[in-house]
C-alpha cells in the first residue's frame, strides 16, 4: 500500500467532539437540538443505518425522535409521519431514511417535509439553494467528502474531480457542490450510459466512485497520486465490497478505506446539519 488513508472514522470523531462543544454553548442557551429519523420497513442495513445515528446524537448531547413505520405502510402513512414532524416543535430536523419500500413513491415524501428542516440536504429546496449558491442544509455524504478532503489537505481548489453513480444521495448533488467557487472544481459526472469510463478515470486527480458496483475502479484506471474516495456498498458473505479495487491502493495518492471512511464522515455531517439549523433559529 502506498496511498495515503483518508481516515473518516478519526476525523468523524473529531468533528463529533467539536460539535458536541456546540450543543453543549447551545443548551446553555436554553437550546435543546433534536433530530428525527423515518424508517420505513425491515431492511437491516437501513436499521444499522438509523440506529447508528441515534447513538450518534446521544454522544454529542442531540435530542433523539425515533419514528418507524412497518414495510405495509402505505404512502399515506408515511406523509402523516412526516406532517407530524414538519409539526414537532421539539425536532430540529429529520430524515427519512431511504430507499423507501418498494410502492412506495420517495420524491413526494421529500417534498412534503419543511424545508427548514431537511436534516438531510434532499428537499427540493435545499438542492434548488445549493444550485443557486444560497446556505442550507448540505447532502451528508457529498459534505462529508469535502470535508474529509479539506482536513487531510488534499487540493480541490482547480482539481479535475469524476464521480461515478448518479443516485440521489451523493453523485447528483457532489458535482454542484465541487463546483462552487469557495470550491473550484471542475467536476465529470459518468453513470450507466457512459460510453469509456476508464477514459475519464485516467484524468481524474479525484475520483469519487458511488456506483454500488463491486470493484468497479481498477489499478489501471486510476492516475498515479490521484485521490480515491469509495462510497460504494455491495456485500459478499456479510462482509462490506466497495467500488474500489483494492490493487489501488498501490497506485494512488490517498485512498478512503470502506468501511471506515466516508460512511463515518455521512453521519457525522448530519449531526452537523442539525447543530447549524439549531444555531440558525437560535440567531448564533
Ligand atoms: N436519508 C438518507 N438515506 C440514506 C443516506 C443518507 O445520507 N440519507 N445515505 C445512505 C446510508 N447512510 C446514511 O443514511 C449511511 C451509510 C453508511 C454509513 C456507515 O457509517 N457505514 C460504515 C459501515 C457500516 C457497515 O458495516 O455496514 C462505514 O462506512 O464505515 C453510515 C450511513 C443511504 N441512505
């Protein structure tokens, strides 16, 4: 191994211990931040998911409102949830944890939360902000790769980024938040209809693989010092297999391990989300 590890399970609890400094300036304001979570179903990793957010909020001093619905849930049912919370005055923020069920339709959903309190960067709003360069919520996980880049020092700033996956949680939004000018990037966007991924993988000083397909970026399609970031979760005999292969590591300059990189840096950043709409409201 020659690359350089992009640690998200330090910087994660680095960035939860400043947070939790935070909560702690905003309870003494008489501040209590919550967040709600929506689970939908009987899906284990949503679950995992879920519950390892909840714990989360208990290590930084966050409010906890759990909310879960079984796989027959109708989409009735989990728009009465969301109301509820839209309504909740003691709920900062909250997700729903995705993907839904299948039958169940997720973009109503999102558009029914109130956008003040889209713990989650997802309302159409907050993604309509962030295309306009107005402050909001961020998406988790694209923010938890900027900021795993920024606190191990690795350019941005000018640097030929390509993202693979086109989902909406991390590569729709990712490329309009490198692409900002406090970021500067220039970003390539490859999916499904891409016709020569390997092409645009050679140039990329970054690359940010969120497919969900195993091992998909390979040694030779990886530019010597080039940073490699795998947000891909496939599972083979109950262990994590990402999108990066791991003869890469003998190629580029730093490399994300998973798990253990940027699955920390997602749930840290929502915690993030909610200290700042709780600082926002609370005119800090
Ligand atoms: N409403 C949302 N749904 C989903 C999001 C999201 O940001 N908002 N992202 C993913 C799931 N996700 C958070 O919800 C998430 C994924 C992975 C991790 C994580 O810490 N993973 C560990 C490994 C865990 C394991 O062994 O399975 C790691 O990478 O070290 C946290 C959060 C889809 N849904």
């Amino acid at each position: 191994m020659t690359a350089q590890i992009l640690d998200g399970k330090a910087t994660a609890a680095a960035i939860k211990s400043e947070l939790a400094a935070r909560v702690a300036a905003l309870k003494a304001k008489g501040v209590t931040p919550g967040l709600g979570t929506v689970l939908v179903g009987d899906d284990p990793g949503s679950r995992w998911y879920v519950n390892g957010k909840h714990k989360d909020c208990a290590e930084v001093g966050i409010a906890s409102i759990q909310r879960e619905l079984p796989a027959t849930a109708t989409q009735e049912d989990v728009e009465n949830v969301v109301r509820e919370l839209n309504a909740d005055p003691t709920c900062t923020g909250y997700i729903v944890q995705l993907p839904l069920p299948k039958g169940l339709d997720q973009n109503p959903v999102l558009e029914l939360m109130d956008p003040d309190k889209d713990a989650d960067g997802l309302h159409p709003t907050s993604l309509g902000r962030l295309a306009l360069g107005i402050d909001g919520p961020l998406p988790c996980t694209p923010l938890g790769i900027v900021e795993l880049l920024r606190r191990h020092d690795v350019e941005i700033n000018g640097a030929e980024v390509v993202v693979v996956g086109r989902g909406i949680t991390v590569g729709r939004s990712i490329g309009l938040l490198l692409t900002r000018r406090s970021e500067n990037a220039t970003v390539t966007l490859c999916h499904t209809g891409t016709r020569d991924l390997g092409a645009h993988l050679r140039k990329a000083d970054i690359i940010v693989a969120a497919a969900g397909v195993p091992h998909l970026v390979k040694p030779e399609d990886v530019k010597p010092g080039a940073a490699v970031l795998d947000v891909g979760v496939s599972r083979s005999e109950g262990k994590i297999v990402g999108d990066v292969h791991p003869g890469v590591a003998e190629v580029a300059g730093w490399i994300s391990p998973n798990p253990g990189g940027v699955g920390p840096m997602t749930r840290a950043m929502l915690l993030n989300n909610i200290v700042e709409a709780a600082e926002r409201r609370a005119g800090i």
